[in-house]
C-alpha cells in the first residue's frame, strides 16, 4: 500500500514545521520523504561534503547514529501524537516545571530532547530546577 504524501506521513514533518521547507506544503509536497528516503538524502549530502569539503561537516553521522536518530524521533513523534515540540511545550511545562521536576524529567515526559525543554526554560528566564542529591561519600570520590 503506498503511503499517503502528507506532512503527517513526511520524514521532514516536525509538528508545525517542515524541516527543510520554509513553508509547508500538506499535500503532493516535491519534498516529501518517508524515513528511508531522509536517510538516504542525509547520506548523500554526507557523502558530497566528505568529498568536496577539507573539513567534514559537523553534521556529519554514521550509518548508525542517523538510523538511532530517526528512531527515536519517529518514536518522539508518535507518543506525543503529532504535536510539534512547542505546542507540548506551551501545554505542560509550567505545571510539570512548578512541580519541581528538572530538565531532562520534563523531557522524558514530553517526548523530547534535554535541549528543546533548556532552550524553552531560558527564554521564559526561569532558573534550572535542581534535585537534591546526598553528599559523596569518602568511597565515592
């Protein structure tokens, strides 16, 4: 059965934003991609900057780590049924960060990379929730 070509179904798709397109297109995008095809087109960009470039692009992955990456983000993407990274955001956080809980706990939660839950925090200029940890001992330094 072939795919649908929809943003829902479009490895680019991140909730209210496309990835590579400044604009999304829903339907019959020339972009679109399924997984398969994003790495792919990753691969081939890698291939062309180690080719071309003196110096490797600092986006440059291993077979590996792009099929890990995909992974979890396609499984991100799916526990938090569509939403884009900022509606969860927008939605939770306050309540989850007045509860005392820290960066990677909100993370965790929302589905979510450490850095987007960092980023969001700052701009609202709350400081980091810390938990309290008990003192080291002699045998643990």
């Amino acid at each position: 059965m072939d795919k649908k070509r929809t943003c829902k179904t479009c490895g680019y798709d991140k909730g209210d934003k496309c990835l590579i397109l400044t604009e999304k297109i829903p339907e019959d995008c020339f972009a679109w991609a399924d997984e398969k095809e994003v790495i792919k087109r990753e691969e081939a960009i890698r291939s062309y900057n180690e080719k071309v470039c003196s110096v490797p692009s600092i986006h440059v992955y291993s077979d590996e780590q792009l099929e890990k990456r995909h992974s979890v983000n396609e499984f991100n993407r799916k526990m938090r049924a569509g939403k884009s990274v900022k509606k969860m955001l927008d939605e939770n956080f306050k309540k989850l960060y007045k509860k005392g809980l820290t960066d990677t706990e909100i993370a965790n939660k929302l589905y979510m990379d450490k850095s987007r839950v960092s980023d969001y925090r700052n701009k609202l200029n709350l400081p980091f929730n810390k938990k309290d940890r008990p003192a080291a001992t002699e045998a643990e330094k």
